[in-house]
C-alpha cells in the first residue's frame, strides 16, 4: 500500500513536470513509463531508488539513436571508401563485391552475402592505423549527405532520442552505445552528437596489431573481423566491458532482443524499449519483414516481458532535429 | 622562458603543498615528478592543462597495485579452488597438472608449462555463470591471506599507490586497471580496494556463452582463453575499451614495456613511472631474473623514454597499509 501511495505521488508530480520535459514526444504511454521509471530510480525518497555507479542505460545505435534506411551508415561510408580507393585497385572493376560497389549495384552487393561485406570491410577499415581511420571516419561524417533527405547522417539522428539521452545524463545515469556497429567508426563523433564518450562505445571491431617501427609504436588494424556485437555477443559484450548489468535497455530490432532480456531480467527495477518504426511519411515504416532492422521476436515478447514499445508515428512530436 | 616562469613556480608552490600529500612517499624525485606532473596536467592556468575527459590513467595491477610474490594472488586462488572441487574429480589425483596442485608442488606445476595453466584456468574460472564466479571470487578474498605475512590479500596493497590513485581521481583523474589478471577474478573487490569500479577494470579472459534457460538470460564461463592481456595486447586492449590514449601508465614490469610506450609516445604531457621492486626486507627485492614481475627491457629504457622509476626501498614511507 505505501509504496501504491509514493507511486502515485510520483505520477501526480511528474505528470506537471513531464510536459516540459522530453518536449518531442507527445505525452503517451511511452513517455510516461520512461520518465517514472527514471523518477522512481533515481528519487533520493523512492523505494525503488537506484545509487549513481548502477545507473547505467544501454542504446543500440543503428535504427535506435539514428536512422538505418535505405541502408546502414556504416555501409554508404564503406561504398564512398571503396571508391575513393579505387584508384589505387584497377582490379577491383572485375572482381566482386567491388565491382558492384563501383557500379552503385546495391542487389550485386547484398548477393555476396556477408563475405562480401567482409571483404568491403578489411578492405576499408584495415591497413591503417586507430588514428588515421578516426580522421577518415571523422572527415567522411562531416561531409556525407543521407541520399533521400539530402541531411548530414549526424542530423538524422532523432531529437526524442537526443532529449532522453540528455535528460537519463543529467538525472544520473551513464550511457552506453552497445551497436552492431564498428567502435572505431562511431568513436569519432558520439560524443558531440549524442554526448557518449570514446570510452562507453561497445561496437563491432577488427583484429588489430601493436607494432613498433623506429621506436614509435602505432596500432594498426588488420583485415579480420574480431567481434561481431549483435544478438547474443551483446549481452556478452555488456558483461566483459561494463562488468554489470544494465538498468534500462533500448533497442529497435531483434538484433537487440538479447540485450533487452539480459538487461530487464536482472533483479529490482528495469527498463526495455523498443522503438517501433511506424512512420512512413516523416521516416520509413517497417518490422517483422524488413531485411534491415528486423523487429520480429523481440516485438512479439514486448508485453511478456513488459518492454515498452514505442508507436514513432502517433508517439514521436518531431523524429529528427529541426533544420 | 614563460613556460620556465610558471615550471618554477609550480615547483615552489607545490614544495609547500607536496608535504602533505602522498604522506607514505618519502620526498624524492618520484614523488616530485608524479606530484607536479598531475598539478601542471590540472592546474586551469597551466599551459599543460589537460581536460577532464582526456585525464585517464592506466594501472598495471600484480606488482603495481598489490604484491605479486611469493606466486600471483590469482593463482592461490585457483589452487585454493582446484583443492575445493577435488572431491568432485578424483581423476585429478592421478592427472597432472592438478595432482601437482593437490600436492602443493608448485615446482610440479610450473613444469606443466602455460597449457597446464590453461588446464587449471578452465577447471576452476569456467562452467559457472558470472554471477556465480563473482560470488566465489568474493568470498575467497575475503578471507584468503598471503602466505608469508598471514594478512588478507587486499592489505597486501601498496599504500603508496592507493594515495597516489585516491590524488588523482580528486584531480580528475580516470583510473583503469590494465592488467594480465583476470577480469571477472578482479571486478568483485576493485571497487572496495581501490576506487575502480568494474567498468574500468581491463583484463585477461575466457570465453563466455550466453545462454536462455527456461526464459531466463544467463552468461557462463568456456573453457578457452579470449585475451591475455599482457604485453603488446595492453594497448590493444586500451585502445578498444576506452578508445582514447591515456596520458599516464603505471606498471612494474616488462609485461608493461608496450603500455607505457603506447602512453608515453602520444603528443602532449605524458607520464610513466615504473615501481622498482628494491626493498628485500619489507617485500621481495626483484627484476630482471624473476620469473615474477620480469622488469629488465622497461628497466633499460627508462631514461631513454623519460619514465620515473621508483625506488621502494629509498622512496616508500610505508609499503603495505598500517595493521
């Protein structure tokens, strides 16, 4: 009964407060159960108080923080990288997944199989050192325009995501990116884009190698894929770089599902969210059938496991930030 | 020649100052160089001034942060646990290298090489879930002691470094653990000892399978290594944790050579000591014949790189805390 009775209380308080709060999202279920979830975590009074060191809130990127059609990012600055290089590799005019790439054929690429992408992948993220990758990534990211809205991809981001992001930082908690996503492509710019350090991005990575020339040492990456941070490595990634379990999990796709489940089964309060992409006029509409951003399994469980499923259409004010 | 001005005055003020800081430091060059090295990285005015985001500093912990002889604390642990588990296989009677274990022959043991390690690794960190592991590393530590002195493991920490790494997270300071220990073997008391909590412990590991039991995620220990973090993999293992160079690097041995160099060669104010093993009466004087805590490379390039070595015999008041 007391804690019905401080529950209320904080509905009562937060309803007055939550209209100024997270001004991009309309005032919906979604809305509201993060905001009293973030409350009652983080109310010095709440029987369901958090301490600061266990706030930690995990997002997936792809599809979560940013938009991930017509295609990932990460594979438009791998097609631009491919044919910045080709110069240097006539033979890649024959030779596929090149060839395809060249020739702007996205179905020749897709029909390679995740081979080709790995291919794409050594051939632009390896050979060079951790520094000179961030300044390529850095210099591409400031420049490469999103091919139907004509945005830079940093500004594809979505405002609501960027208001919450904000909004769990001051009340507390740390964010993490936790992405299927290369580490080193995201470094360079989530911490001026979403405030998330270096240091709390978990993605996918190559091999690399420690070398020392002249006496100088560099680390250079090597044409392997070291870790894949999809589906069930996420969790396993969470344990091996944070050392705990999460509070809040976001996620928008079934590569997410095992973060959201390692995260919400752990004991006391927890937060799943899945962003639901139900908005084909302002973005794109997809779900269960979608080859990019699959949301199949984890939507199905939602209400078994009480994740919150946000409706982007009917619940999101704005989706990305105003020009 | 202003740059001389404001060194000299940082000196002077800091003279006054140094005295009560780092009380279990004798006066000298290290506690000097550490000591004006953190206020010129600190101070506002400082034409060295570092931002917070980028003060990290990096510790190697057996040698560095608590004591690594007679035998790493690790491997106690893993005798102590192959001893427990014994009654569970009584093959290993018969079976090296757990016989050896079971018979304290530590020589036996050893010649079993790195694979007979491995074996006993996969025995005693593996088959458990995280949790499970974490709550049997927590109780072994709390009352498990060292062999020679009869304290518990966690008073067997320098005392020295423990001022040292409280100084610097007042001044802003992220401390890490880089460390050939294991990470899950670390995290449960890190926290408590030292101030560094489990997301910024970085170490070695096994492998890890996650796991849906009857709906409930679970994440449990393989046995095979993932990384060993030692050597030229410390600032491999920097650079994909925390994605940035850190700007100090502690270490004690030549398994810290390339850490210290990763840090060092980076541009700006950089910072590595070394924590010279020299005291044969209050710990064990070694370095370049141990088979433990090896310092001969780091040792020789020490002045080459413009890393402090600290005498412990001649530098440390006190090396472990009082009883």
């Amino acid at each position: 009964m007391r804690k019905f009775v401080v529950s209320l209380l904080f509905f009562v308080t937060y309803s007055v407060f939550a209209q100024t709060l997270l001004p991009s999202w309309n005032d919906g279920p979604s809305k509201q159960a993060v905001l009293s979830f973030i409350e009652k975590t983080t109310a010095k009074d709440s029987p369901d108080f958090v301490p600061v060191s266990q706030r930690i809130a995990v997002f997936d990127n792809d599809g979560t923080l940013w938009s991930e059609q017509p295609i990932y990012v990460q594979i438009s600055f791998t097609f631009d990288r491919i044919k910045a290089l080709a110069h240097k590799h006539p033979e890649w005019t024959t030779q596929q997944p090149f060839k395809a790439v060249l020739e702007n054929d996205i179905k020749g690429v897709m029909a390679t199989g995740q081979d080709g992408l790995f291919k794409l992948i050594a051939a632009t993220h390896a050979g060079v050192t951790t520094e000179e990758f961030r300044e390529i990534a850095e210099q591409w990211i400031k420049t490469a325009r999103h091919p139907k809205t004509g945005r830079l991809y940093t500004e594809m981001v979505y405002q609501p995501m960027l208001e919450l992001l904000a909004h769990l930082e001051s009340r507390g908690y740390k964010n993490y990116i936790v992405s299927g996503g290369g580490i080193e492509f995201m470094r360079p710019w989530t911490e001026l884009v979403y405030g998330i350090p270096p240091e709390r991005v978990i993605g996918s990575s190559i091999k690399s190698q420690f070398q020392i020339i002249d006496g100088s040492p560099r680390i250079v990456g090597l044409p392997e894929m070291q870790f894949i941070d999809d589906k069930e490595n996420k969790p396993i990634a969470i344990q091996e770089r944070i050392g705990r379990r999460p509070i809040m999990a976001f996620g928008n796709s079934d590569g997410d599902y095992e973060m959201l489940l390692w995260t919400t089964a752990g004991k006391g309060p927890r937060f799943g969210m899945l962003i639901h992409h139900t908005d084909d006029v302002r973005e794109v509409a997809y779900d269960r059938q979608s080859s990019i951003g699959r949301l199949n399994t984890a939507l199905d469980e939602a209400p078994i496991r009480g994740w919150t499923v946000v409706d982007m259409k009917r619940e999101w004010r704005e989706i990305f930030p105003a020009k």
